[in-house]
C-alpha cells in the first residue's frame, strides 16, 4: 500500500521545519535551556506529529527508517529538537503497538491530528540507566489501577500531554518480572513535577522528575496486558528509540562535518594564497570523518530496515548502530572543530554546543557499554539481559 506521505514527502516537510524554525531558535534553544515549542508545534502543523501512527488512525504509518531520516534532518539544525519530537514518537509507537479503540480515539487520533504531544517516562533514580527495572509500583484499583512512584529525566517534562510509563507490579506475591506499561494523561491528579535537569548539552528538552503520588488511572491505561512490559521495552521502545536518538545524534556529526567542509573551502591564506581544502594532512583528515559518518549512516539505515521488516539481525544492528553514532558523533565534532580553528573553538558558537549535545548519546540508556554488551550477546545467541 502506498503511503498518505512518501518518505520523501516527509523528509521534505521536516527539512522546510528544520530549516525555517529549529535551526533559527538552535542558538537560544540552547542558551536558554527553552523547550523548543515553536519547531514541535511546526511539525504538529507540517502533519508530522503522526509519523509512526498508523494510517487507520489518521497518521502516517511510518516506522523505524522515517524516525531515524527524520531525526537526522532535525538533529543537523538543534539535538534538542530532535530528541523531543524522537520521544513523541517513541511513546507514540508504544501507544499504537496494541492499542485498543478507546486508546486509538484518546491518543493515537489526537497525536496524528497534531493536537496531542506524547513522551518516554521509563528512568527511575533506583534503576539507572537498566530503564527496563521499573521500581514505581502498579496496584488495582475498584476503578482501574493507582500508581506510585519516581520517574527521572523525562523528556517533555511537563510539556506533553501525555505520558508512557512502566511499573511493576505492586503486589509482592506477583512473578518477577510482572511489568507493564499504561499511558497517564498530563493532568492525572497525583503528577508533581520537579524542577528541570540542566545538562552541559541537550538543554532544551525539558528533563525533568516527576513524582506519581496515588496516581489513579482508568482501566484502559493499560498498554497491552498486565505484564507486557517486557515485550514493549524489547519490540517497540528500543527500537524506536535507539533509532531515533542515532538519528539525532548523526545529524549533529553531519553539521559539524558540513561546518568543517565549508571552512576548508573558503580560508585562504593571505600571505601565500594558500587554501585549507588543498592541504594533504586536512584532506586526509576530511575524508576519514567523510567515511566514518557514511559508514555509520549505512548501519543505521540498514539496522532501521531490518527493525521494519523484522530481518534476523534487527537486534544487533539496531544496538550498533547507536552505539556507533554515539562514537562516531563525538569523534567527527571533536575533529571537526579541530578543523575550524579558532573560530569553531569560540564560545556560544554551534560547534560549541554539538560538542556538548554529543556527549549525551552515550548517557542516554541504553547507555553505549550496554549496548555493545547486547550486540555480543545476541550474535552469541545468549540472553540479552544475561542469566
Ligand atoms: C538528555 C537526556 C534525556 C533523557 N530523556 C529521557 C526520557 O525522555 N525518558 C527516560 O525514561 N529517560 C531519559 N533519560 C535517561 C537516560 O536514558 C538514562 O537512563 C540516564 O541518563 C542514566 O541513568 P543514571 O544517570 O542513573 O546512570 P547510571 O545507571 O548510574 O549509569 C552510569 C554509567 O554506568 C554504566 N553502567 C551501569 N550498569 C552497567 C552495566 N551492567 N554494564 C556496563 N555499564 C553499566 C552506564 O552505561 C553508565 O555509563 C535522558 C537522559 C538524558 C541525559
């Protein structure tokens, strides 16, 4: 079936957004730790907010390879940006992977309509960076369920008008590993916001705590069965948001090397007329950032790909895959301000700010060691979480 919007369709819209308003506001964005409403709400308007929503649903039906072409044009012109429309579209997958038709109408119709933003709550200050150990608890409840517990770093904090989270439950007799996941609206009662996280880089996402205090929730919040958290971490959150995080972070690489290009070309020396770009050592230095995001940009699309169509190694390539962005965007920043001199080393200038964005692709879990560790152990046919 052809889709509403082509791919290129897409591409095109996010590029017009990326263009016109998140490279423009990327500076203040970043100064200002400002969520970056204006360049959301302008892919609300371009149509974009239901990327991953299923046409039925009135979205666009895209999945893993759109999230990540999508999250690179975006990440070229602010990270911030990138990663709070990457979220939006993670929780939304999460939402859609088993929705029911009263969560298609309360969620997915509003989402693809681009009047509802959606976001990630899954970190917890007990678990780290293993998001997949949820220690908020799930308890039923006459009129559904009631949830309590800590939630950290959620990106569109307060922003969104909803919420995914994963909970165990709370009852201690229950089996290990009884998670699940249930979608909050923003104005549950019980939802107590902390201040902001400030980071040296990614500023303007809004990551913030928040405290679910008796949070009661009717019984379709419930996302697929009790107890499926584990199928929804494992098949719809990490690939999508391992794709759309690498995508983010790629784009970032890319402007930085595109920076680099451009100074290369243009500085000429004036006392010998020397240019940059015929330099052998910067040529030779040129091309192994050229390769190296090229090489990294095949792997992510090849992993996106085998995510969509369910091929034999989608795991291990979706792990390496960010984990090589993650590598790869802070060695091709950090060598392609070398390449800018002085001028990329200035304060407030955007190579600044790259350098400092790029460092949380290997915080963000699963974190850049836990992903080389699932690779092995997925080639190796062992168990990903080990024994
Ligand atoms: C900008 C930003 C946005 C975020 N947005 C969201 C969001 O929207 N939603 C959300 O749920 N979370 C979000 N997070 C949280 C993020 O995904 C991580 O969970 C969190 O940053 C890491 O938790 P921690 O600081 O407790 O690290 P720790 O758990 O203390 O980990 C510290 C280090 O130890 C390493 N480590 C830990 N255990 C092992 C192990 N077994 N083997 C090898 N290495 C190990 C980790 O890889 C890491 O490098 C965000 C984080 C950032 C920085």
């Amino acid at each position: 079936m052809v889709p509403r919007f082509t791919l290129e369709k897409v591409l095109d819209r996010a590029e017009e957004v990326a263009r016109d308003v998140a490279a423009p506001a990327a500076a203040e964005t970043d100064r200002d730790a400002r969520w970056p409403e204006a360049a959301l709400r302008a892919l609300q308007d371009a149509e974009l907010g239901g990327l991953v929503v299923p046409e039925e649903h009135g979205g666009l039906g895209h999945g893993l390879v759109a999230v990540a072409r999508v999250g690179e044009v975006l990440g070229k012109a602010c990270t911030s940006t990138a990663l709070c429309f990457g979220m939006h579209c993670v929780g939304a997958a999460v939402i859609a992977a088993k929705a029911t038709a009263e969560q298609a109408a309360a969620y997915l119709e509003p989402i693809a309509a681009g009047r509802h933003l959606t976001t990630l709550a899954l970190s917890e200050p007990g678990s780290g960076s293993h998001f997949w150990l949820p220690e908020t608890t799930l308890a039923r409840s006459p009129d559904g369920w009631v949830v309590d517990g800590r939630k950290t770093f959620v990106t569109n904090g307060g922003r969104a008008d909803s919420y995914v989270i994963s909970t165990v439950a709370a009852d201690p007799g229950a089996p290990p590993g009884e998670f699940s996941c249930l979608v909050v609206p923003a104005d549950a009662p019980g939802l107590a916001w902390g201040p902001e996280w400030r980071g040296i880089g990614m500023r303007g996402n809004s990551s913030r705590s928040v405290t679910l205090q008796e949070v009661h929730l009717p019984p379709e919040s419930l996302l697929g069965a009790e107890g499926e958290q584990m199928w929804f971490v494992f098949q719809v959150v990490a690939p999508y948001f391992l794709v759309a995080m690498a995508g983010a972070y790629l784009g970032a690489a890319q402007a930085a090397l595109d920076e680099a290009r451009l100074h290369l070309v243009e500085r000429t020396y004036t006392h010998d007329g020397s240019r940059l770009a015929a330099n052998p050592v910067l040529q030779h230095r040129f091309g192994e950032l050229w390769a190296r995001i090229e090489a990294t940009r095949q792997l992510l699309h090849w992993a996106a790909e085998q995510g969509d169509t369910g091929g034999a190694t989608a795991v291990p390539a979706l792990c390496s895959a960010k984990a090589d962005v993650a590598e790869c965007a802070t060695h091709v920043i950090n060598e392609a301000m070398t390449l800018v001199g002085g001028i990329g080393y200035r304060e407030g200038e955007a190579m600044e700010r790259r350098l400092r964005d790029a460092r949380a692709a290997h915080v963000m879990a699963p974190t850049t060691d836990i992903l080389r560790l699932w690779t092995g152990r997925a080639v190796l046919g062992e168990h990903l979480l080990g024994d």
